[in-house]
C-alpha cells in the first residue's frame, strides 16, 4: 500500500492516498513505523511547498504516476 507524505513534524507523518486515506482525514504515523521510497510526486510537493489546497484526485493521479513510473 502506498501513501503520499502530506506533512511531517518531529515524530510522525501524516500520510493520505485520496481514496481510502483521504486528505480530509489523513493518518497519523510514527515515522519509525513507515517506509520511505525513492518514489515523489513533484506536482504534490510544490503544492505543499506553496500551501496550495490538495484535492483527493490530485493524490489519486500523483500515485497513479509514481507507481505507473515503477
């Protein structure tokens, strides 16, 4: 299963895929618990990097990619 990283502090992540984790309720995650990949999404991240709202279907379709890129 994979998740997109929408923000991170300290101890956790808070990960949302758009479609069973949605960004309205995104999962809290120790980071100690998660394994990171290589994989990004450049339109997710300047999004998050410009505080720009991200919709489920933007996370949908950014997975889409990345696991299509695999």
């Amino acid at each position: 299963m994979y998740f997109i990283v929408i923000d991170s502090d300290d101890k956790y992540v808070f990960l949302a895929d758009g479609s069973t984790r949605k960004i309205e309720r995104v999962k809290k995650k120790k980071i100690k618990h998660i394994e990171l990949t290589e994989y990004h999404s450049d339109v997710i991240a300047e999004k998050v990097k410009n505080k720009n709202k991200i919709s489920n279907q933007d996370l949908k379709k950014a997975l889409k990619e990345v696991l299509k890129s695999r």
